[in-house]
C-alpha cells in the first residue's frame, strides 16, 4: 500500500514542473507558495507591504508579504507584461491595445486612458506622482489622477527606456541612436550617439558638474559613453570600454552595477573606472530571457530567470541562488524576500538573507515647483481683477486641460489657478494685497480645474486654504478638489478635515460636510493603508446621528464603498 502510494506521488509530481531553488543561501525551503490561476508574466513589484503579478490571464493580483491573498483586479482583456506600482500601492497596467489602468492597493480601478498603441515599457513615476507613459513612438505624462498633460511623438521607435534620471527627468534612446532628456513638462534635450544604447544610467560624479550629474550610454558594443546634460547637442564623451556586452545596470549615487553576458558584475564609476568584478551565477548566453540589477545601501543584487546572486556594495558575494521552471524575472524585496512565478502557475517567495532596506525607496526626493510656484505670468496685468479677463484666462486653461496640451505652461497655469482661487491674492499672501476680490464663481472653477492638473504637491496649500477660508461655497470646492487629487499619504488634508469635523468643530454647513465625506472617502482609496484608519474614524463621526441626514448618508457610502473592496 506504501509503495503503491510512493509510486503515485512520484509519477503525480513529474506531471506538474515544480519551481524550486538551489545553491548558497540564509534561507532554507520556500516561506510560502500561492496558486494563481496562470502564468505570472513580467516581474512582480512589491511595494506597501504586498507583491502584486500580472499574469497571462489578464489578471493583476496582491498578495500579502506572507502569502495571504489581498485581491484579484480583473482587466476583461490581455494584460502587458508591465506593471508599475506606487508607494502606496496604486498598480499601472495596460491592456493590449493601449488602455492604460490605474488600480488601488485595495484592487479597485480608478481611471483607465487610451494610449494611442500597446505600452513598450513600464510606466515610470515622476517626482510628484505624475507618470509617464511609453509607446512604440512617444511617451504620454499624465497626473496621478488621469488627466493627460502632454505628450510627444518622436520620428524613430523608442530602443530602450524611459527611466528617470537623478533629476527627475525621463531618460530614452531612440532606433536611429539619439538619446533624449525629456523634463516633467514635455520640454525635450537631445544627443546622437553612434549607434543606439542598450541602457542609459543617471549618476551624481564626485566633482559638480553644471546639471548636477552626467548620463552613461551602455552600448551592446561594450563602449561606455558620458553625456553631460548641461550642454544640449554637446559631443558624448568616450569611456572605458567594458569586456563583454552589458544586459543589466543600475545607478547609485556616483557608481553604477553592470551586468555582463557574460556573468560578472562590475562596479563601475561616474568616469567609467572599473571598481571591482564579481562572479554572479549567470553563465555565458543564459541571459536570453531578461536580466534586472538592483543596487541600494544593501548591496547588488543580480536577478535573472536563472536565478539571483547578492554582492556588498564592496563587490563581495554573499549568496547564490539557481531557479529552475520560472516564468520570468524574479524580483527581491527590501525585506530579503525573492519572490518569482513558477511554470506550475504558483507564485513563491524565498528568503535569500536577513539584511533589510531601511532607506524608502521610492519616497518622492525633490519637487518640481508646482506646489509653490512663482507668480504667473497673469498677475502682473492692470485687468488681473476685471471679471472678463479672468473668465478668458480660465476658459484657456480649460481648453488645454481638455486638449491634453498643459505642457510647459503648467507652472503658470497652476500659479494662476491659486492666485484665482484664494481671491486673487499671491498663494500666502495677504487679502488686502488685493486690489479687488474674484467672484465666488471664478474662484470655485479655479479649484476645479486645479484638481485637474495639481498634485500632491498642492495638497499642503489647499489645506491650509481650507484652515483660512471663511466662505463655505469655497470651502466645499476646496474638499472637492483634494479627493480629486487623491494623493495625501502624510494626511495633510484628512488632519484638516479632522479638526474641523471634531467635537468643538466649527462647521456646520451640509454642503461642506458632504464635500469632507466624500473627499475621505477619495483619499482612503488612493492614497493607500496609512490614511485608512484615521479616515474610516472621520467617517463614523459624520455617519453619526447628530449629523445632518444628508452627510450621514454621504459617509455611509463612503464606508460601504471602503468595506467592500476587495
């Protein structure tokens, strides 16, 4: 009976290729496995506490960092490969076809756009939430609440990119070999490079330089080039030539991690100098099916579907591992996990070591102004105040709103829109600055259209107009406007909306109340966990009995949409 029941599970077990690991590690067996109902395809994220995979079903699924299944976010349609996730946990995904997702980490959708073609690479994240979004021959930016500001078409297929450079800016190479710098506001530097590079890496170079950094060009060819932002059109200089062509590089402060075809991993400088090499366990030609490189204050961290290889930031191998019967590119999280998606349909995670990520990676490191940006241009007019002059300005704004064409008029646009909105008065200042006062109509339709192109950058403004203004038709335009935005993950807004429902608050007003319930209610869904306990309390109090009947029952649409999320 034993045997017979030995023989079974051997001639079961060789039916389904299981994924497994082998080699010199910390940890031992796998920590947890999931069936999925497909293939994963591309490379999960990890990102608020879960591992999200897209897989050949068409769906995009999270699972907690021990394993528990969060949700599943059914796209009715195939999948990209391509997943991008925020900090907080908002996923970007695109069907074949060209329609853009955005989904919350509670694996809700929230807005979904039409590219124009199929994605060619993952969505990369601006500085402010906003996005950038590549197809074969452009790349679209769009708010992290859906609204198109811009988008640029090039005459040659994109080869390799975007990524973003220490500056905030999106780094590409097109077919015919020019590179192009493109800033957060469509604005577009240019170079010709001989041939076209396989990755473009931005790094800070110990001695200052005009721009702040420089951008190495990895060539197929093993040829290293530096481009010195500061100077458009200016000639790329030669580096070092490395040994074998490069399949992976990260950047890190003045270094960059190469990985060669053939196997070894090199640290390299901002002036192409050799640091150290370090075996990895890739071997020559085992790299066909994609290879990532991770480099943080932890180390260097080599993953390929082959396996995944740590080194110290000294070049000194810590650990190998092999992988065997994997559907793509594993990934490695800050808590020492490698997680990756078996043939078998299954998602596993190992830990590989004990060493953890202490620095955020992924927390916004600079602004691009539009949370305080200087004067428009509008202002300094004599008919700043003349109702007619500031309704024609706001139907201009308007228009390139809905054309998509915001560009490199959004400082001034957003500029103009809060001078328009606190009354006419330079964001900050004071109302007797002002030689009039803008009508309660165009101050309203201000911050609608702000909420259209503003951040979370213009979270902290708004709720500090919100703390001042006195007029309650403003006031509820103002919550309006920061659910719109969505993104508050310090809970700038929600702590002002707190104070002002709370025991000895001083509003009273329905409309306003309502505007408060429904702007939580927005802010718990996008802006991810942190907010959801402090949120779901606001809501109780404005569902309670003492409330006008029409904000309870505004807040209790609010909590059941909060409940019942998947």
């Amino acid at each position: 009976m034993r045997l017979g029941l030995l023989i079974f599970l051997l001639v079961f077990s060789r039916q389904l290729p299981a994924l497994y690991v082998v080699g010199t590690h910390e940890g031992g067996g796998y920590l947890w496995r999931q069936a999925l109902g497909g293939v994963v395809i591309g490379r999960p994220v990890i990102k608020a506490q879960s591992v999200a995979v897209v897989t050949d079903g068409g769906s995009l699924r999270a699972h907690s960092l021990a394993g528990r299944p969060l949700w599943n976010f059914s796209a009715r349609g195939r999948l990209s490969p391509y997943l991008t996730r925020t900090r907080e946990g908002t996923s970007y995904v695109a069907r074949t076809g060209g329609t853009l997702i955005a989904v919350s980490g509670a694996g809700r959708e929230l807005w979904r756009a039409e590219l124009g073609g199929d994605l060619s690479g993952p969505v990369v994240l601006g500085w402010d939430g906003r996005i950038f979004a590549p197809t074969a021959r452009g790349i679209s930016c769009y708010t992290a609440s859906g609204t198109l500001l811009w988008r640029r078409d090039f005459d040659h297929r994109i080869s390799a990119g975007p990524w973003l450079d220490c500056m905030g800016w999106i780094m590409l190479a097109l077919e015919n070999g020019d590179v192009l710098r493109i800033g957060p506001f469509g604005e577009i530097a240019r170079w010709r490079l001989p041939s076209p590079p396989s990755f473009l890496v931005s790094v800070m170079p110990p001695n200052p330089v005009p721009a702040g950094h420089v951008v190495l060009a990895f060539h197929a060819t093993g040829y290293v080039r530096m481009v010195d932002p500061s100077t458009p059109n200016s000639v790329p200089v030669n580096l070092s030539r490395l040994p074998a062509a490069p399949i992976a590089a990260a950047g890190g402060n003045s270094r960059v991690a190469v990985v060669l075809a053939d196997g070894r991993t090199l640290m390299v400088s901002a002036t192409g100098e050799v640091l150290w090499t370090g075996d990895s366990h890739i071997l020559q030609g085992e790299y066909s099916a994609g290879t990532a490189v991770i480099y943080d204050e932890r180390g260097v961290y080599v993953l390929s579907s082959g396996g995944a290889t740590g080194f110290t930031g000294y070049g000194r191998r810590v650990w190998t591992t092999t992988l065997r019967n994997v559907s793509g590119l594993p990934a490695f999280g800050d808590n020492g996990v490698l997680y990756s998606g078996g043939t078998n349909w299954i998602l596993y995670a190992w830990r590989l070591e004990n060493r953890t990520l202490t620095q955020g990676r992924g927390v916004l490191r600079a602004s691009y102004g539009t949370g305080d940006p200087p004067p428009s241009l509008f202002s300094a007019t004599p008919m700043r105040f003349n109702e007619n002059m500031v309704r024609r300005e706001l139907d201009t704004v308007q228009r390139g709103i809905l054309a998509g064409r915001v560009g490199e008029n959004e400082l001034d646009w957003i500029a103009f829109l809060m001078e328009t909105a606190e009354g006419g008065v330079r964001p900050g200042g004071s109302p007797a600055d002002a030689q009039s006062r803008i009508m309660i109509s165009h101050r309203v339709r201000a911050l609608q259209l702000l909420s259209r192109i503003g951040s979370s950058q213009n979270i902290p403004w708004l709720a500090q107009l919100f703390r001042r203004e006195q007029n309650s038709v403003v006031m509820a335009a103002i919550a309006n406007a920061i659910g719109s935005i969505g993104f508050d993950p310090e809970g700038i807004a929600l702590g002002e909306f707190t104070a002002v429902v709370s025991a000895g608050g001083s509003i009273r007003d329905e409309q306003v109340l309502i505007s408060v319930a429904a702007a939580t209610g927005a802010l718990c869904r996008v802006s991810g966990s942190a907010l959801y306990d402090a949120g779901v309390r606001l809501l109780l109090t404005l569902s309670a009995s003492n409330q006008p009947l029409t904000v309870q029952r505004q807040a209790r649409r609010e909590l059941d949409n909060l409940r019942a999320a998947p």
